[in-house]
C-alpha cells in the first residue's frame, strides 16, 4: 500500500524543479532576447499557460482526499491454499 | 544558486538585452542593414512535432474516456493520471519554449560598419562575435538543398584575412541578397579604411617575405 500523497509530494518537487527551469529560460530570454514585443509576449504566454495548467491541476488537486492508500498489488491476486 | 539567478536578472553584463537602436559598443555613423534569424522554415517542424507531443495528453484522456469509463470516477487512480498529465505538459511546454529561444536568440546583424553574431546554445552557453567590414575578404552565399531552394534560404560564409576562423550566417533568408550586399557594404568601409587596410596589407607581406627568408635552404645532393 502506498500513501497517496507521496505521489502528491513527488509532484510538488517535479514541479518545483520545472519552475527552476523555467525562471532560468525566462531570465536568460529577457536579459540576452532582442528588445521587442515579441520577446516579451512569448515570455507572457509562456507564463500563463504554465502558470494557468499549474493552477488548474492544483484546484482539482485540493478536492482530492490524500489520506488514501493506492494497492499496487491487486487484491485479486491468485494466493497460496495449503 | 540564488547568486546565479541574480546575476541574470542584473544589469551588469556588457551586453544586455539587444536593442537595435543602441548596439553594444555602437560605432558613430553606424546603421543596422540587416537583422537576421535562420529561416521559420527550420524550426516549422520542430514546432510542429511540439504540438503533437503537447496534444498526446488528451488523446490519452480520450483512450481513457472511452476504454476505461469509470477511471474518472475513481478516487485514487485519476488524481494519478492528472498528476501525470499536468506533468508532462508543463515539461513539454518548457522544452517547447526553449527550442523557440534557442532559434530567437540566435541572431546576426549587419550594419554600415561590421558584422554581429550572437549565438545561444542551450541555457548557458553564448557567443557573442563582431567583425569590422574592412577585414573581410571572401563573402559566399550557398544555398543547397531542396527546401533550400524552394523557400530561398542558406549559409552565407565570410572569411576575413588571416583568420582560420570563419562567420557562418546559417540557414538566413535570401543568402545571395545578403550576400551582395555584404560586399557592397565592404567596398564602401573599405574606402573609408583605406590607409588601415594598406597597413595591414604591408605588415602581412613583410611577414610573408620573412618568413621565406627564414625558411631553411634544401641542401643541394
């Protein structure tokens, strides 16, 4: 049986590490980028989709009851009968 | 980590964000001629195979709806599945995003008075060159291929003296153009730079002709 919420947990570290990753393409886009519109509005899109999916997941994941157990092994496994 | 992302997001670097009005180390009397990118066509399929990477989410949603109806209904399998799903957006969507960077930082402009290239690969890695018209001596544009040829896009090659090194404009716009006009832009230059230009002429001629002198004689049998 493996707690719900450690699969919650490792979304939370995955996610935080696309952040990282993300903050750095930004931060490199804007300083290095040319000084345009175009820069800055793919930047913003890149932000609202991923800021908007982000949000999104996150208010389903709030509904969602994580105190429960996920069986890996199915309970209809065939077992041992002396 | 922290030291790094505020480095980036100061305004100490030489060479900040490019603005064609205020080129780095702008030269008096300079305008900008060309400003290039490689062509939309060589990332138009990388583009393309982005967006059916992004859309395979929701043809694994419709495999689901259709071939297991009551996973939505289950309380601990389709939070997993929308873990899963978001995950995968958002790091296709990051890639996605970099590969666009990639291709828009690239860049290569030509102005009155010399030859800027700035080069992105990857996150952390940029090359940033300048060649003053003047010094170039051998401009080629190619274009090959078939889709080179239909859409009109190449290399332009631009040798300088003396060097080894070459400036490469890949995969550009209208190579030929761009070519021509390169060398136009050097005749010009070259005319203001005359008695520089026949400096550097007589300096590489005496090393020439000294390095004839010092080579040692063949011994005769």
């Amino acid at each position: 049986m493996i707690p719900l919420s450690w699969f919650l947990i490792a979304w939370l570290i995955l996610v935080a590490i696309f952040a990282l990753l993300a903050l750095f393409t930004i931060a490199i886009n804007t300083r290095y980028g040319f000084a345009s519109l175009g820069t800055y509005s793919a930047t913003a899109i890149f932000l609202l989709v991923a800021v908007g999916v982000i949000l999104t997941t996150g208010g389903y994941l709030m509904t969602v009851d994580w105190s429960q157990s996920l069986n890996v092994i199915p309970s209809s496994a065939p077992t041992l009968e002396l | 980590m922290s030291s790094l992302l505020l480095h980036l997001l100061s305004n100490s670097d030489p060479m900040p964000m490019l603005d064609l009005r205020h080129l780095p180390n702008e030269i008096p009397g300079e305008h900008v001629v060309y400003f290039l990118r490689r062509h939309v066509i060589t990332i138009t399929s990388l583009f393309v195979s982005y967006v059916f990477i992004l859309t395979a989410p929701l043809a694994v949603l419709w495999y689901l709806a259709t071939n297991v109806p009551t996973i939505s209904d289950d309380p601990r399998l389709f939070p997993l599945v929308v873990l899963g799903i978001s995950l995968f957006f958002l790091f296709v969507w990051l890639f996605l995003f970099q590969a666009l960077m990639d291709y828009y930082l690239d860049i290569w402009v030509v102005t009155t008075k010399r030859i800027l290239s700035i080069e992105q690969t990857g996150l952390f890695n940029r090359r940033v060159s300048e060649l003053r018209l003047y010094r170039i001596q051998d401009v080629t544009a190619t274009v090959s291929g078939f889709l080179h040829t239909v859409f009109n896009y190449g290399n332009v090659e631009i040798q300088t003296a003396g060097e080894k090194e070459r400036f490469i404009f890949e995969d550009v716009p209208s190579p030929n153009e761009v070519a021509k006009t390169i060398l136009q832009l050097v005749e010009e230059d070259r005319k203001e730079h005359f008695d520089e230009a026949l400096e550097e002429m007589d300096a590489k001629k005496d090393s020439h002709s000294r390095g004839r002198h010092t080579t040692p004689p063949v011994a005769e049998e």
